[in-house]
C-alpha cells in the first residue's frame, strides 16, 4: 500500500543502511519459491549465490541476524 517514495523515506528518516527491495506485485518473492508473500515484517537472507540462507517471518534483532550473516560471510 505504500509508494515507493514512502519506502524511501522510511530508510533515510531511520537511518537505514541495508538493501530493501521495493516490489508490490511481489515478483521477487515469487522467484524465491516457498517464501510467504503476506508476512510483514520478512527478512530474507541470500547467499553468495543469491539462494535463500534464512528466512526470518517476525522482526529481526541484529544479535538473530549476525549470526547468520558470519556464517555466510565465511562461506566461500
């Protein structure tokens, strides 16, 4: 229901600093096969393959986070 400019807004009024995707037909999701398109809030972790690392169906706490980005940051 937002706009796109909304979506930014959002990033730079909270200082966000992390990619975010701005996709309402839900395309993206669609391609990431099994991934539910109605839960807000969704983070969802790739790989450096671009394949889902984790996914995340509540909010997110940066000592949850972390974890799962180390371990993918070491990943060859």
């Amino acid at each position: 229901r937002d706009s796109q400019q909304a979506g930014v807004d959002f990033a730079r009024d909270f200082g966000l600093t992390y990619p975010s995707i701005f996709d309402p037909p839900g395309r993206t999701l669609l391609a990431l096969k099994g991934i539910p398109r109605s839960v807000v809030p969704l983070t969802v972790v790739l790989d450096r393959q671009h394949r889902v690392a984790a996914v995340f169906l509540h909010a997110v706490h940066a000592q949850d986070l972390l974890p799962v980005v180390q371990r993918i940051a070491t990943e060859p």
